[in-house]
C-alpha cells in the first residue's frame, strides 16, 4: 500500500517508523516532515493544515491510506475531506474531533453521560465567568474552549490570577477565537497519567498507560509545554486502576460519541487526573500525544498499519494487537528558551553515536544544503530506549543522549521522577 502520514513532530516520525515496519507499506510519505523523517519516509511539501492541497496530492499521487496524526487538521474536518474524495482515512471526523477542539463540548458530554472529571461552570461573557471565580474561589482552573497548542489553561492559586486569564483570554483575546468561550473548573489534585487507545467507532483498546512531563524544567517548574519527556508505564496506573478507567470512563466516552452519532474512529487520548476520589478526565485529545506516542509506540510488537485500518474500518475486536513487556522513556531535547523565545538553524552533532542504543525521533529539524541536521523548532529530539523495566530504560536515554548537542540544548533532568 502507498500509505501518507500527515505532519512533522516526533509523533509522525515514531508513527512513520512503525509503519516503515510493516510488510503492507510499499510506499511511505509524510507531509511536510522533518528531517529525522526523511530517513524513513519521502517527505512531501505539502502543510499539514492544507486540507485541500492534501487531498489533491493523495489523489494524485493515488495514496491507498492517509494517517492525519495532528489535532489541527482534524479538528478542521481532513479526515472527512479525504474520505469524500474517496481516500480510505485514519483520524477522527470534525464532529468527533470536536472532543479535543472544544472543551466546552467535553464537559457537556461528561456531564451529560456521568464521565467522572471536575466540576465546571462553561461562560460566554466575562461578567457571568468572573462571578463564577468569585463564587468558588481559588485554587481554580481556567481554560479557553478552542485549540490553543496546549497554552490555554491556568491553574490559578488566586481569585485574582484567575480573573486576569478570563480577562486576557476573553477580552484580551489572548488565544484568539479560542478563548470566546471559556470553561472555569474545580483544580484537582494526584498525579497525571495520559492513556492512550486505539478506537473504531465502538470497540476501545488502550494502550499501555503513560505520563508525559509539561513543564519546562526539574520539578514540574516553569512554563507549559507540549511535553519535555514521557514514560511508559507510570507506577501509579495500577491494575485496578485500570479497571476502573475502562468502566467509568473509556467505554463510557465511546458509547456517548457513538450515541451522540459522532462515532470516534482513531486515537483517543484520555488525559486523567489520579484523584483522592478515583481517575477523572483532565482532557481528551483526538490523536496520539506527544512525546507519550514517541514511549509507547516503541513497545508495540504488532503491525500498525492492520491496527490503524481496524480502527477505520470498525474491526478493531478481530485485530491481533499486541504490546512487548517492559518499559520506555523518551526524554526531549529542546532549544534553550523553549517554550517561549528560542533560535533555530544550530547544527546537531552525535545523533549517529546516540541511535546505537537508542531511537531518536526527530521533532523539530531540517536538513541542512549538505545533508547536515539541524535544528528548526522548539523541541528538537525525542531519544526513546526500552527496557525491561522504568529505571533502564530512563538510564538508557539519558545515556543515549550524552551523546548529542547542539547550542543551547536543553532537557529536564527528572524525566520519570518528577511525580
Ligand atoms: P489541559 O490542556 O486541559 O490538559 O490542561 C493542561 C494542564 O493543566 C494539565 O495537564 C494539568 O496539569 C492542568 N490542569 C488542567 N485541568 C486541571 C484541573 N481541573 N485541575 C488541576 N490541574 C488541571
Ligand atoms: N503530550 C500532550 C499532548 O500531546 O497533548
């Protein structure tokens, strides 16, 4: 099969590696790519927010299978475009990836079908959000309904801090459109775990649970970012956890979207806070996390590509999936000043030495006239070990990693111990 991936972080390029592994996929192409990537795929020059100069160049290139792995072009209906024009899709359609692109919807769904997550209040105008601020008081969370790359939520510790970011995000405009609409929830405690599962409309297969790391620097400190490094699995996910994830909230969400006639065909990403009073959902997303696909792709021991066309095709209960033992880490190497102001464009030497005992996916790189990698984002290098067990496997990268540099890099030092 000609199978094309859509997108350019360490997600598509752990995504493009796996299904570089399966016999099915003859041909593999990823657009727009990075340069880690084009090791594995032809990269193609097409923005992964161009849905119709995507669906010209499938069709004209007669791709047999699409992988549309990054929120936005989902949210903006790709998957449905392609689909239309009669190329077989993963991903979810606009109106299940809605999940992700409005928080609004999520709460109501929640609250509508009795999905454990915190309490919230949903506003349309500044007057009525800072009197909700009021009536609860801090410590609160505030969020902007729309897609905002991961920025637009505060956990305010103050009455005051909150009403500032419904200011900014409403009046300031902060996010854009947004942040028209805002969602102001009770702050929960316990540890963050993200899970990941493959779903095709009805049937649910989680993956092996994970954790991704936010903030900037050690100890959960700093600004939001899209993730500095990610394990697999978190010690705190526990069997019984688990259970209790799949009763009260993973089926629970299908069968809602389903009921709704909004049936959720892809990765559903269910970011759940580990409360006092049980697992609750912090977020969906509508597609694989990142850097956590980086970790636990690296586990998968069968075929992705027969996995994705199940999920499609609504025959993920008939599909053979299975997931090695063990543990991975992916630690994220990024340029200094990430998340907020940083240079690109610096040469990154010892990726060779470092891929001996490693993966390492590439996030945010291109290739230089002679063929040289060099940085081009904020996250630069997702380098992924497995092991036996967490410790290794956190050993293992960081090891790995010694081996790489570039100007300016910068990583957490506490990936896998922070929480
Ligand atoms: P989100 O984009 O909704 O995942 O939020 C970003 C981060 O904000 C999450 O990963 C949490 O660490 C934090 N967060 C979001 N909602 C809450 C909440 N209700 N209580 C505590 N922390 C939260
Ligand atoms: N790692 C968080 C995300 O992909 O949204």
């Amino acid at each position: 099969m000609k199978v094309l991936v859509v997108g350019s972080g360490g997600r598509e390029h752990a995504i493009c590696w796996k299904l570089s592994q399966s016999p099915k996929v003859q041909e593999l192409y990823c657009a727009p790519g990075n340069g880690g990537i084009a090791s594995v795929a032809k990269c193609v020059n097409v923005g992964a927010t161009d849905v119709d100069g995507m669906v010209s160049w499938a069709r004209e290139n007669a791709m047999d299978f699409v992988v549309v792995a990054p929120d936005d072009p989902l949210a903006m209906g790709m998957v449905d475009a392609l689909e239309e024009a009669g190329i077989p899709a993963f991903g979810p359609r606009k109106n299940a990836a809605i999940v992700e692109a409005s928080k609004a919807f999520s709460k109501a769904l929640m609250e509508q079908y009795h999905i454990p997550t915190a309490k919230s209040g949903t506003f349309h105008d500044l007057d009525s959000a800072l009197k909700y601020i009021e009536q609860q008081g801090a410590p609160i969370v505030v969020k902007a309904d729309g897609l905002a790359l991961g920025k637009g939520v505060t956990v305010a510790q103050t009455e005051d801090e909150a009403k500032l970011a419904a200011a900014e995000m409403m009046e300031g405009r902060k996010f854009g459109d947004a942040g028209t609409t805002l969602v102001i929830e009770e702050c929960m405690t316990g540890p963050e775990v993200t899970v990941l599962a493959f779903v095709d409309g009805e049937h649910v297969s989680p993956m092996p649970p994970s954790q991704d790391h936010k903030r900037a620097f050690n100890g959960n400190r700093g600004p939001n970012t899209g993730g500095m490094g990610a394990i697999t699995p978190p010690p705190q996910y526990t069997p019984e956890i688990a259970q209790r994830c799949m009763d009260e909230i993973f089926l629970p969400t299908v069968q809602a979207l389903k009921a709704e006639g909004r049936p959720f065909h892809g990765v559903l990403y269910f970011g759940l806070m580990l409360t006092p009073e049980g697992p609750k959902v912090v977020e969906y997303n509508a597609r694989f996390g990142d850097p956590e696909c980086q970790a636990v792709l690296s586990l998968l021991d069968t075929d992705l590509l027969d996995i994705m066309l199940a999920c499609r095709n609504g025959t993920l209960d008939q599909c053979d999936i299975r997931w090695r033992d063990g543990a991975a880490c992916c630690l994220v190497l990024a340029s200094g000043g990430y998340p907020l102001s940083y240079q690109k464009g610096y040469p990154i030497t010892g990726l060779e030495e470092a891929g001996k005992t490693s993966m390492v996916f590439h996030a945010g790189t291109k290739l230089g006239p002679e063929g040289e990698v060099l940085t081009n984002g904020g996250r630069v290098l997702g380098v992924t070990c497995t092991a036996a067990n967490l410790e290794d496997a956190i050993e293992a990268s960081y090891e790995a990693a010694k081996h790489i540099s570039f100007k300016d890099m910068h990583m957490r030092t506490d990936i896998g111990h922070a929480f």
